[in-house]
C-alpha cells in the first residue's frame, strides 16, 4: 500500500524507521521545509536546536561513538552548510556514521544565481562541495527521488569503514508530493560484519606460534566496531600484551595487566618500547597514520624487522605504510572472536622466551607509572598538567563519558588518562578538529543521559565554540567543561620551539597587545555563567578535586576555568616529524635496546 507524502515527510519518516533518535541542527531559510515535517513527529524524533553549525555535527558524531547509532544533522544553504563542513569531515576521519541533510535552493532557481547559490562551476553545487568529506553525497532534484537515496545513503554511511553520508535537498523538494511505499528499517536488516576465511586465521596463528615477543596493536576501528570485549578475551586467551594507537585508547582497561597503552606521539613508554621491540605485530584497526608510528620513523615506534600481520575492514589502508606480511580484511569484533575461538582450539607454544616478553612489559610500566609520580603529586601554581589528570581521574566516576579536545591537553590526557571501559573516551583523532570536545558533548549527554559527561578542553577550543554552553542550559544537560587554561594554543608553541628554537614562539599566546605584551586570559567562569551555567575558577590543585565533585553533582552545566602551568614538561616516548623538519626525538627511554 502506498502512501502520497511531501519530500520533506519522506525524509524524516525514513530517519524514524531506522531508529534515529535526534536531528541536531540550525535553522535557515532553505531547511524549514524539514523542519516543519519534523515538527509535526516531534514524538518520534527530537530535533535539538544549537548555536553553530559544527556543534550540531559534533553532537551527532559522539552521539554515533557512545551508541552505535546514526543521528542526523540539518542546515541550511549558504553559509550554514559550509558551516557544518569541518565537523563532517571530523567524522569522516574517524569513521563515524553521521547523515548530514543541507537544504539548498529551489531547483526553478538552478543556474540563476540567486540568493546562496553555489554556481560558479555547476548549479546548486553544494555536493561537490561536500564530496571529499563523506562516503557519499546525494542530490534529488524530485521527491521521487528520496525514497531509494534514504536506503542507498543509509547503507553507504554504516557498510564497510563506517563516516558520515550527505543528503542535499533543494527547497521545493521538501515541499513536492510523491508516492511511496511506508518506510521500513532497511539498515537494521543488513548485516555489516565480515570475517577472514578459515584458512586465513590457521596463517595467523602460524606467524603468533613463531614469535618470541608477540604484540597486539589496537586501533581505533577496535572502538568503532566495538571490540572491547572480544579483544580482552582474545589477548588473555593468547596471553599476549596490547598496545592501541592513539585513538584507540580506551579500547581496554587501563588497568589490565596485558594493557600497555597508546604507542606514537603522544603515547607512552611501555606502549612504544613494545611496538619497537616486538617480533610480530598483530594490528587490527589502524590505517598505521603518522602520529601513531612516530611518522614512520625506524625505530622510534616501529622497526623494519617486525612481522606485521594487519587487519581491517578497509582494504585500501593494507601494506599502505608498512611491509606487510599478512593483511587481511575483517572487522576488529569479528576477527577478534574467530581469534579467541581459533587459540582455544589450537593454544599456542609456551616458551621462556616468552616469559622473558612478558617480564619486560611489565618492567616497562612500572617505570613509566613511577616517572609520572611527581607530576601527579605537584603542589605547584599554575596547576601541572599531570596532576590536573590525577585530580580529575580521582572523582571523575569510573562509567562517564569523558571528551578531550584538541590542544596541549590532548597530549596529556591520551597519555596519562586512565580508561576504564571501552568506549568512555572520545577524542578527535585523523583531523584534530578543535571544537569536537566542547561540542561533542552535547550528543554524549543526550546518548548517555543517565552518566556523567565530563569534556576537558583548551581555552582555545572554548573560545572557538563557547556556544555549546548555551545550548546545555536551554535543554538543561549537567555537562561539565573543564577548561585547560594555559593562556594559548600552546601545543602549537611547542612545536615552534621544537621545530625552529625555543624563543620562536609567535602568535601563539593570549597577549593582550596582539602578539606582544603581557599574557591575558578570558574568564570563562564569568562567560558560563552570562549564558546560564555555573562557572568557577579553579587556581590550586588542592581545590580542583573538590570543585569537579561539586560540579558533577549539580544538575545543570558547569565551566571549570583550571589555571594549568603551560611549560611543564612531559616525557616523551615518541616522535613528530614534518618533513623536511625533524622533531624531537624522546626524551624517556630508560631501557632503549631495540
């Protein structure tokens, strides 16, 4: 039986029927007409109205990280869709399923150059504009047109490397009849998964049976295809230490005794040394990018006489950077429980060597926790960066969602903060986008609204996208903000004293004289609270345990303006380099044999 629906009741019913819970957006003239369908489905989706663009796509990202599940985004033409353009392409680089809808202009328009019209190379060109930031972009120019793109952009957007689709829409098509069937789940009816054949997992097997010092490395497709669980039973059934990529951090509890924790730039030591001093690699869910493999340099992270057997769900990023002795292609669940299965059956060789492995891991953490020691336990004023991560890892509770922006901070806390479950950690990785943290946020709170949701950010990336403040006190969420106030982009500095000499700092430090005078900083208390949140300035460690508690048991957002020392040093156990520019080389390696 079919129905006659407007383009725009089209759209949003099929957004029903696949479960999609909310559509993050902003208004604008060319996307009311989706905006009027679903105000009249209010009680099946929700739409969350923001102040930014980038913060509905950030929302709609983390929402996807925390459940698994697609939310969808709305702007309009113009500037509101180019607006939203760096929060997609966040997504895209982190494989997270987002379906961005931008309105655009009527097609009795096209080729006219009215009003926002992008014409200058095709009319009402805004697919091209979004071509290199999603899986897929979609235009219909009917309303006839929407019900197949709805299935064909659902399943591009969750098949295979999951990223975000794009639907664009010109004004009168929200408004134009069609006749359809009744929308059905088409993507809870497909099956995503894939494993390796047999016959492949026995070549695995062989090559673990033959190292001496054997290591896991995880990825963060370990996170997008949810493989907590199985990569814990697998490693323990292999009995075989794990290493992540930066962004798979908090794929495993930091507390596992196997766990050695991100390798790279800004991973630690026990995680590098392994990865450099392994065997055989068993990398699942990486693309091997710069950042987690110190930019290839031998030796640092990795060294050419490694074995790597390497897994993921996308094809094209096997043998990419590295030689390859087996690649495979699956996804990280799937392969991980043909794994633990496959070892039950086959346990592999026991050996001294191994032991010895195992041994050295162990010695290799313990040196690091006991080099983080005095940071943690600093006393000093500004805050050292270390023990702002120790006092918030103290009360901030074990199942909360914690974001961390991009900034200075970043590097500290995928460094140092302790994961505990999977999946409670969500960063920007592949671009770095800074905003994802503060925006983010919104879409952990509404994912997980029972939990805590605490996002530690820069103050350059609050300034950025203050507005995300706002818009928790209009729909009343308790996030808290804990601002990493060091007074500028200072990651940025530090590579300008890296790269070219340490007083080649330039317009990199809040100064109020542009780039010159003394350093000057927002209050960011005082901005939380003119948008209506509690804000609280926090100047001494022995305060800030007690201002989180108190602000993670109040029942609106709260800023922490955290005055952090911005010259503290921390340990390095790996490398950046832009060519032709070397960058540091580590400064911890207690035990620096290959």
């Amino acid at each position: 039986m079919s129905n006659t629906s407007k383009g725009s009741g089209i759209i949003v019913d099929h957004l029903i029927a696949e479960k999609v819970p909310f559509l993050f957006g902003l208004c604008g003239h060319g996307i009311v007409g989706l905006m009027d369908a679903a105000r009249d489905r209010q009680d099946r989706i929700r739409t969350v109205s923001v102040h930014n663009e980038q913060i509905a796509g950030f929302a709609a990202d983390a929402y996807y990280r925390v459940t698994g599940q697609p939310a969808a985004t709305f702007t309009s033409c113009g500037p509101g869709s180019i607006n939203i353009q760096m929060a997609i392409a966040n997504a895209m680089f982190d494989s997270s399923a987002v379906f961005a809808i931008t309105g655009n202009i009527p097609t009795q328009q096209f080729n006219k150059g009215p009003f926002q019209e992008l014409v200058h190379h095709h009319q009402a060109d805004f697919v091209t504009a979004m071509r290199p930031y999603v899986k897929r972009s979609f235009q219909a120019t009917r309303a006839d047109m929407l019900p197949a793109m709805m299935r064909q952009a659902y399943t591009a957007m969750l098949a295979g490397r999951p990223g975000p689709v794009h639907l664009d829409v010109p004004f009168n098509v929200f408004e134009e009849t069609a006749a359809h069937e009744p929308a059905r789940p088409h993507g809870q009816r497909l099956d995503y998964r894939a494993a390796v054949p047999p016959g492949a997992m026995a070549r695995v097997l062989d090559l673990l049976g033959q190292a001496e010092r054997p290591l896991i490395l995880a990825g963060h497709g370990c996170l997008v295809g949810r493989a907590g669980q199985a990569l814990s039973e697998a490693s323990k059934a292999l009995n075989v230490p794990v290493a992540t990529t930066p962004q798979g951090k908090g794929i495993l509890d930091d507390a596992n005794p196997l766990y050695l924790g991100p390798t790279g730039r800004d991973g630690g030591y026990p995680g590098n040394r392994a990865a450099r001093g392994c065997d055989v690699l068993l990398a699942v869910g990486t693309r091997f990018g710069d950042r987690g493999t110190s930019s290839w340099a031998e030796g640092v992270t990795h060294g050419a006489r490694t074995r790597i057997v390497h897994i993921d769900i996308d094809p094209n990023v096997l043998g990419r950077n590295f030689d390859t002795e087996l690649g495979l292609v699956a996804d990280a669940s799937s392969f991980f429980e043909q794994l633990a299965d496959a070892v039950r059956a086959r346990p592999l060789p026991d050996s001294q060597a191994r032991r010895d492995w195992l041994s050295a891991t162990a010695k290799w953490r313990a040196l690091w926790q006991e080099a983080l020691g005095p940071g943690r336990g600093s006393d000093a004023t500004p805050i050292h960066p270390g023990r702002v991560v120790a006092e918030l890892a103290g009360v901030v509770p074990r199942d909360a969602v914690v974001l961390s922006d991009i900034g200075q901070h970043h590097s500290w806390m995928v460094q140092q903060w302790p994961v505990r479950d999977p999946g409670r950690f969500l960063q920007s990785g592949g671009s770095a986008t800074m905003g994802f943290g503060v925006g983010g946020a919104i879409g952990a709170q509404f994912a997980a609204p029972d939990r805590k949701v605490v996002a530690v950010v820069g103050d350059g990336g609050m300034l950025m996208h203050a507005s995300a403040v706002a818009t928790a006190a209009e729909y009343g969420l308790p996030i808290v903000w804990v601002v990493w106030n060091n007074k500028g982009y200072v990651s940025i500095r530090d590579l300008q004293k890296g790269f070219f000499g340490k007083d080649r700092e330039f317009a990199t430090r809040f100064r109020d004289r542009g780039t010159e005078g003394d350093l000057f900083s927002t209050d960011y208390a005082v901005l939380a609270q003119a948008m209506g949140a509690h804000g609280v300035r926090v100047e001494r460690p022995g305060d800030l345990a007690e201002q989180v508690r108190c602000a993670l048991a109040r029942d609106q957002p709260t800023v922490l303006d955290v005055r952090v020392d911005a010259n503290a040093h921390r340990y390095t156990a790996g490398a950046w380099d832009m060519p032709p520019l070397t960058g540091p080389r580590p400064d911890f390696d207690p035990d620096p044999q290959p």
